[in-house]
C-alpha cells in the first residue's frame, strides 16, 4: 500500500516532468528560432530552452507536492490549474495566410502573443505563426 508521501511524491514527478517538457517545447520554439532572439545560433536558445525547462519542472515539483500533502483538493485545484494553464499558454500554429502565397487573408487570429517561427540554419522553409493564447476562428467573407 502507498503512504500518502509516496504519492505525493508521484504527482509532483509527473506534474514537473510534464512542466518541464512543455517549457522545454515552448523555448526551443520561441528562442532556437530564426527571428528569435539569438537569431541563426543554435547553442544559446537550446541552452537557455533547457535552464528554463528545468527551472519550470522544479518548480511545479515543489508547489504539487506541497498541495499533494496539504489536502486532496488543494492537489486538485492544483492540478486543475495546471491543466487549464497549459492549455492556454503552449503554443498553437494558426493560419494566417489563404495559401502558401503570403496573401492578407486570415482564417484566425489570437488573443494573447503571437509570433513566427522559421528554422534557423534553413533557406527555403516557409514561416509559421504560433500562438500563446486563445486563438479564435474569423469567419469567411
């Protein structure tokens, strides 16, 4: 039978390995990214994705597990928090262009931070526009 320590100690691990994959994903999108902040290098943006992948799993680690031993609904509104939380905030591709033609029609918009992502070391890739939000479909006409 598992003590209550034990399975406080299984809800922070899974909480913190899923925080830290998904700020992991996220960083490397945002800062290993061609009109991203280190622009063509690769090493900076890969590094500094993985201190904050780290510092995210460490975190939701010590937070679960201290609502985990406080009370079953507090682990609750907890994880219902995160759940909710990183829903909204990963990143979501949206269509902003009728074709692979750059033309101003767009199919969504955000509400929230959008930004482009083009591969870098790469010249004959096309952008794509994420999303950190909520993205909202715009109806056609």
């Amino acid at each position: 039978m598992r003590t209550s320590e034990e399975s406080a100690t299984t809800w922070a691990a899974v909480g913190g390995v899923a925080a830290a994959v998904a700020a992991g994903g996220t960083g490397l999108l945002l800062l290993v990214n061609h009109y991203g902040p280190f622009g063509e290098a690769r090493s900076p943006g890969a590094l500094a994705a993985l201190g904050g992948a780290l510092v995210a799993g460490t975190l939701t680690f010590v937070v679960v597990r201290s609502a985990a031993r406080r009370s079953r609904t507090l682990l609750a509104v907890v994880v219902a928090a995160m759940v909710t939380t990183g829903w909204v905030l990963l990143p979501r591709q949206i269509d902003v262009s009728e074709s692979w033609v750059p033309r101003p029609n767009e199919r969504y918009s955000c509400t929230g931070w959008s930004f482009e992502y083009y591969p870098p070391e790469t010249f004959d890739a096309s952008a794509t526009t994420y999303c950190i939000g909520l993205e909202h479909r715009i109806a056609d006409g």
